[in-house]
C-alpha cells in the first residue's frame, strides 16, 4: 500500500508503481529472490505520454512522501 502525504497529512494517491525482481539475472541463484516496488508519480514514457507528468516553473518544488504499511487499511477521502 502506498500511502502518499502531504503537508495537511492528508492522504493523496500515486497513481503509478513499478514493480521488478531479479528474474533476468544470469546467476540462478539470484533470480527472483528479491522484489523491487518503486511508487511513480507519473506513467512510464511520461516525457512522451504526459500522463501523470509533473511539471514544475523555475523555483517551484514539489515533494512526495509515501510508506508501506501492509497492515494498514485504505483510507479514503
């Protein structure tokens, strides 16, 4: 569960994740002994696609802070 939140502490989604293991190692013994879970704030190929792509003026900022909490339930808005 990803759990972005922002100043107020109120909860907003990231609407993207990456998920990827070690599947194509060449060492056998190292496949998929391992998962590897990336939030995303925008799609892949956002540069192209513009989905989800923020973008920022000279001098803005913009944060994110998510946590993985399997135990917590979904809140919702």
């Amino acid at each position: 569960m990803y759990l972005p939140v922002d100043n107020a502490g109120s909860v907003t989604p990231i609407p993207f994740v990456e998920i990827f293991t070690g599947g194509p190692l060449p060492e056998a013994d190292r496949r998929r002994t391992g998962l590897g879970v990336e939030p995303m704030t925008c799609a892949p190929d956002a540069f192209n696609s513009r989905e989800g792509l923020i973008t920022l003026e000279p001098g803005q900022t913009h944060q994110a802070r998510w946590v993985v909490d399997p135990g917590r339930k979904e809140r919702t808005a």
